[in-house]
C-alpha cells in the first residue's frame, strides 16, 4: 500500500532529504525535466513563510521506497488563476503504470485548498491521466523569452 506523507517546511524533512526529493525529481521527470537549481527553487517558495506564497510537497513511498513526489505550490492569486499550481509530479520509472501517479495527483488535490492548475506539454503521455481526473484545457500558455 501506498504511504503518502506531506511535508509543509524544511522542519519536516525527516525521512526523505531535500536533495534526495530534487534528485528523484530531477531524474524521473525524464525529458520534461528542469535543472536541479530550478527544482531547489520550487522548493524554496513551496516552503516560503512569506505571504502569497508557500504549498507543500507529498511522498509517496511503497515499501519504504520512495517512488513518487509531488510538488505543490501556492498562487497567491484567486478565481482568474487557480490558487495553486501543482509544479512537479514524478513516479520512478520502474513503477509507472501500476496507479501510483493518480494516487499522488488526486491526494495532492483533496489536500490543496483551492483550485488546481498544471503545465503539461502536449506529448507528454500523462496528459492523459490529467484528462482522467478531470482536468480540462483551458488556454494554450504562451511565453516570451527576453534575450540575455
């Protein structure tokens, strides 16, 4: 059976390490991963005191095993935007497809106070999960990139 534990702050980094989550993050994402740095930073606001800002993140560990994380992070915002974006969802390789991620993603949404909005790349193969639970498309985001 699935153990899924929530941690809200660094205090509660008791049995997985904060960089034991970035590199299960940082390998498991696979090609739609961000750099370690980056998914430190996520970590930093999900944990942040400071207001608007904030989240938490979820373990799932089978076995004592870690084998899936959720990252979870606050808006600060309402209604026009979700209050919270649900940043990072990985499940170890090796134990795809046995319901893990769903466990994961509908845990992390009964625990959210508020609205749930997610970035999902068009081939990404969970996008059909997403679908599943519920989750509908609602704009194309687009992004500009000033040059450095």
């Amino acid at each position: 059976m699935l153990q899924v534990k929530q941690i809200n702050n660094e205090n509660d980094l008791k049995e997985t390490s904060r960089d034991e989550i970035i590199n299960f993050l940082h390998t498991h994402l696979d090609r739609f991963r961000d750099d370690k740095v980056s998914i430190g930073k996520c970590l930093d606001y999900a944990f942040a005191k400071d207001s608007g800002k904030g989240g938490f993140v979820l373990t799932g560990h089978y076995d004592g095993q870690l084998v899936g994380i959720v990252v979870m992070n606050k808006t600060g915002m309402q209604g026009f935007i979700p209050e919270n974006i649900l940043v990072y969802i990985a499940v170890d390789a090796s134990l795809r497809g046995k319901g893990i991620g769903k466990q994961l993603m509908e845990e992390a949404i009964n625990r959210a106070e508020g609205d749930v909005k997610l970035h999902v790349e068009y081939d990404n193969p969970a996008k059909r999960l997403y679908e599943r639970i519920g989750f509908t498309t609602k704009y194309a985001e687009m992004r500009y990139v000033k040059k450095k």
